[in-house]
C-alpha cells in the first residue's frame, strides 16, 4: 500500500464553498488533434467542484482510503519545517499542482527515499528537479492537455486586457470615477498588431488559433515547424528564433515549458531589442522571464504591459517587484486551475494512479521522466535539468 503526499492550495478564506455560481460544466470529452480527455475508471467528484484546494483533496481521498492507500493533503509546503517535508521521507508518491507547487529540489529528493513518482495535477513539471528525477529512477507524469485550452482563454483575455487598458478603466469606475482620458491614454486597438507566440505546442496553438478572428498578423517561433496547412490555414509566420521574431512583435506570448534552455530567456539582452511599447503576456514560467529586467522594461517604457499569472518563486514574496511595477496585468496563479480545468485534471491523476497501482502504463503523453530519462511528452517538449534553483524563496512568502 502506498502513501500518497497531495499538495494543494488552501480553501478559500471564507470556507470551503458549499454553492457555486453556475450548476453545471460542459463535458470535453477530447481535446483538439483528437487526444481523448482523461478515462479513469470512475470519479468519486462532481465536476465543477473546488478540487484543488486542502478539502477538495482533487477528489482522490475515497479512492486511495478504500484502497487501503494512505492518502495525505497539505498546503503547508515550504521551508524545512513544513509538513510537506516531513512527511516527504516515507511518501512513494507526490501530487501537486503548477499553481502551489511542492518544490520537489534534488535535496528533497534524496531524503525522499521511497519515493516513486511525482505527478503534476495539471501541466508543466518545472518544480520538480527533472535531472535529480533522471538520476533517482523516479516517474514524473503530468495531464498533458488538461488546461492546455484554459490557458489559452486567460491569454486571449489579456492580451486585450493590456492592449485596450482594460485593468485601469475598471479602477476608475470602482473608485466611482468616469475617467474617460485616464482611460483611453493608454488604450489600443488589438486589430492589425503583429502578435507572436513564443512555442506553438498545444496552448500556443491554440492562442493563435483564437486570434485568427481579431485580424492581427500571426508569428510563431517553436523547435519542431507546424504543418504547410497549418501555417497557411492560420496566416502564420514561422522565425527559426525567438531573438529573430521578438523585435518585429506588438504583443509576444510566452508558452513554452522551463527548463534550462528557456529559463531567463527573457532578459534586459532580449527586451531591449523589442519595439518600445511591447506588450507581453507570459502564462507559461515566470522565470523564463527575468524578473528584475521586466519590471524595468515597464518603469523605462520600453514595454506597455506584462500580465500573465505566473511567479517565481510560488506564492511570492509580498516584495517580489511584480506586485507593485506599473502597467502589468497579474494575477496569482489561476488560469489552468479554472473549475472547469480542476474536473479534468483531478479525473487525470486519477487515471495516473490508477495505472501505477494496476501496474499499467501510463499513456505516453503524460510522461515527463521515466525510466531514467525523458520520456513522452517530456522527451518531445522538455530539456534535461533542473529548474528549481532559488525556490527556497517561497518559504518568505509565510514569513
Ligand atoms: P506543449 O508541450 O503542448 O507545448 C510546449 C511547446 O513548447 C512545444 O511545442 C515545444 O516544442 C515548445 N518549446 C520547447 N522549448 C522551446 C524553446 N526553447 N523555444 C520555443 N519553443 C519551445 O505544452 P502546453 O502548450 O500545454 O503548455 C506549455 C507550458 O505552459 C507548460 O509547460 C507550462 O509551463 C505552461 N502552463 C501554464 C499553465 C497555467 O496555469 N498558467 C497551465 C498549463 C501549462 P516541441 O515540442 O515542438 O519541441
């Protein structure tokens, strides 16, 4: 029997909720390409409840108890002394999601000594140490597709949040103002722009194809090229570079994994060759973007926004520059964990586990690391090493 260690975010300051605001959400049963969504054998959840909050527990608790499995949940996660930690050193598997995520860093990893597989409840592995992984023998698996089309929406929305002032203009009306100047001083038209993805795989994709409709011109840059069809159905320009595709966009969307290779790849080298008033929306990795230079970028002008929702470390520090620089458009980290995305991915890790306990293999495209090196979605969309470095940060968050 195994003992399962789930990090979740915790309930909602007023209590787990007891309603929810709309009755139902719609089924996906496959995701665009024809992947099917997640086929566990059952699930014990409602769809459209709170899943992965400390009480949702991602539905799992009835299914692992009765099991005979031993099933922990915790949203107390950094610094030596969480219970994260201690209870870490006799798991064999850990759950947690991107949005509060377990820093599994190769020391924790080697006090984890049964430890057998770490699952991503949603996508993007970047918190485990994937090299200390390799070297351990130990499974990283993720819902690949999950909240692919989540993000998508959250990108879309804003790209025209930032570029139509959309934030600001509410805050006047809030603070009971009609400020029309103060609004529209800062305020576009998306038509016409150059807007280019950073990573065309299943979120960047999906953003170009949802832009398609406002009648911008499309760029994309991504190690593997997009099908001829693809390419024409979608206007798209291909760059074989970021560095080559940057300087010629209005709007850049950042939608590629961290890891070594993209990690910092944004930085004062690579923005100060982007056209001034630049919008970026980075809902992949905050630390594919250096956190210092962007804030920078915003105070100098050389960009007209940043939003997205992702941070590093997570949660972050309440000085962290993100919070206070001017122009950006952040939100904490939210846009895969929708309720709609929650059924799905909870239905996923269930699928994982189901599998590692029934001895089964796991479908291809949820693996990251296996059998000591990068396998499946991992080996097509990843690079070898660690992305973890400096996570001890988030421990500040508490303090
Ligand atoms: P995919 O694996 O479908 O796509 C990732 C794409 O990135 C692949 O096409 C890959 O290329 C490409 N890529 C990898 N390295 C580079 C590089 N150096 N330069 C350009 N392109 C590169 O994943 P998703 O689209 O579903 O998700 C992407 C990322 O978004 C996740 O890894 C995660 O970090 C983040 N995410 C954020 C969420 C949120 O809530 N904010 C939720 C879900 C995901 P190829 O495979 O062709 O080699």
């Amino acid at each position: 029997m195994a003992k399962v260690l789930c990090v979740l975010y915790d309930d909602p300051v007023g209590g787990y909720p007891t309603t929810y605001a709309r009755d139902e959400v719609p089924a996906i049963n496959s995701y665009p390409g024809g992947q099917s969504a997640p086929t566990p054998s059952t699930i014990d959840f409602t769809p459209g409840e709170l899943l992965g909050s400390v009480s949702g527990g991602l539905g799992l608790r009835d299914f692992l108890e009765s099991g005979g499995h031993t099933f922990v949940v915790t949203s107390d996660k950094d610094g030596a002394d969480s219970e994260f930690d201690r209870e870490l050193v006799d798991a064999d598997i850990v759950i947690s999601q991107p949005f509060w995520p377990a820093y599994l860093t190769a020391e924790r990893i080697a006090k984890a000594k049964n430890l057998k597989m770490a699952v991503t409840a949603g996508i993007g592995s970047d918190h485990v140490d994937l090299q200390a992984a390799i070297e351990r023998g130990i499974t990283v698996t993720e819902v690949t597709f999950s909240n692919s089309i989540s993000v998508a929406e959250h990108v879309v929305m804003m790209i025209l949040a930032l570029v139509r002032n959309y934030i600001p203009s509410y805050g006047w009306v809030v603070r009971g103002g009609w400020n029309i100047a103060d609004c529209a001083e800062r305020s576009y038209d998306l038509e016409g722009m150059k807007v280019g993805t950073v990573a065309a795989g299943r979120i960047g994709s999906a953003v170009l194809r949802r832009l398609k409709p406002f009648d911008v011109e499309l760029h994309y840059t991504d190690r593997h090229r997009l099908s001829a069809e693809v390419e024409e159905d979608l206007g798209l320009t291909f760059h074989e570079t970021t560095a080559e595709m940057v300087p010629l966009l209005d709007v850049v969307t950042i939608n590629a994994p961290l890891y070594p290779e993209t990690e910092g790849l944004f930085d004062e080298a690579l923005l100060s060759t982007m056209k001034r008033g630049a919008y970026i929306v980075n809902t992949a990795r905050g630390k594919i973007c250096d956190r210092d230079a962007i804030a920078r970028a915003l105070e100098s002008g050389q960009l007209a926004g940043y939003a997205g929702d992702v941070w590093f470390p997570q949660p972050p520090p309440a000085d962290h520059p993100w919070r206070s620089m001017p122009h950006h458009g952040m939100t904490p980290h939210i846009s895969g964990t929708s309720l709609s995305a929650q059924a799905r991915y909870a239905a996923g890790t269930r699928e994982i586990l189901e599998c590692f306990f029934e001895g089964r293999p796991i479908r291809d495209e949820y693996l990251i690391v296996d059998g000591g090196r990068l396998a499946g979605t991992g080996a097509h969309s990843y690079g070898e090493g660690n992305a973890t470095g400096g996570s001890e940060e988030a421990a500040r968050f508490k303090a």
